[in-house]
C-alpha cells in the first residue's frame, strides 16, 4: 500500500511542526487502532545511524493516513476480480480455478480486516458464491456420503 496523494503531516507535538509526505510513501495498517500509517521507516535519513526526529514520531505517534488516501496496490477486490468470478462458471480446471480463487480471498480478507467485516461477510460474498457454486459443479459427479466415507477410510489407513 502507498499514499495516493501528498499531503502534510501536522504535528503539534514535535519540534518540527510540519512534514510534507509524498505520494507513494510507504503505508501499513495498524491492526490494533484500525487505521492506516505511513511507515516509519520512509523517515529515516540515508546514512545516518539511529532514528531521525520525524522517524521517532512516526514510529511512537504514528503518521496516519486519510483511508481514501491509501492506493491498495492490488490488494482490494477489482473489477476484474468480479469478472473472473463470472467468467469461472465455464471453467473445466478445478486446480487452476481453486488458484485464482486463493488470490481473490486474499482480497476478500484484506477488505473484510479494513472495513470491519467478518467471516460471514466473506462466506456470503457473490464473488465467493460464483466460485463455490463452479466447485460444486465440477465436483457433483461423486456423492457427498461416498467422498465423506473414502476420505475417513483413507485418513485411518
């Protein structure tokens, strides 16, 4: 993740009142606060031992970032991820489908932990249904109580 937009870091606690922060500085979520922060070590100065000023504050205070200003870099759900989960419904490669599908639930996860969602959230997501109902599909020649029986059977062996 990165800043999407330069903006200036207002600090009225430090020396150095304010820092101007690029777009494209480096940005990580906080899980314990819930937000985003640009990271601290974007501050550091080239060649210097220790920790700048700025550094120490951003490590201790945090420089926080506006959630519509954080670029997600891929991380969040796309267009085109509601597009592969359409276009998986003439899929024929179980494997193959199962790894795009890995990748998009990466994405579902990340926007569940940013915007407050759970399990549930993910579980009934349409991109999640299209997905689940195309495996369904492909497995369905095999009954349930057969696949259950053999997979208990070969797990004892």
């Amino acid at each position: 993740m990165k800043v999407k937009k330069a903006f200036v870091w207002h600090r009225n606690f430090s020396s150095i009142e304010t820092v101007d922060v690029p777009a494209g500085a480096p940005v990580h979520w906080h899980e314990e606060n819930k937000c985003h922060y640009v990271t601290a070590s974007f501050f550091h100065v080239p060649g210097t031992q220790g920790v700048s000023i700025t550094e120490h504050d951003a490590i201790y205070y945090g420089c926080r970032v506006a959630p519509d200003n954080v670029d997600h870099e891929g991380q969040a759900l796309s267009k085109d991820d509601y597009a592969t989960a359409t276009a998986v419904q003439c899929a024929c490669n179980l494997g193959a489908m199962i790894h795009l599908f890995d990748r998009i639930i990466d994405k579902l996860q990340y926007e569940a932990r940013i915007f407050g969602h759970g399990t549930d959230w993910i579980n009934q997501h349409p991109i999640t249904r299209m997905f689940a109902e195309q495996i369904a599909f492909l497995s369905s020649p095999r009954d349930y109580s057969e696949a259950a029986n053999i997979c208990e059977t070969k797990a004892k062996e």
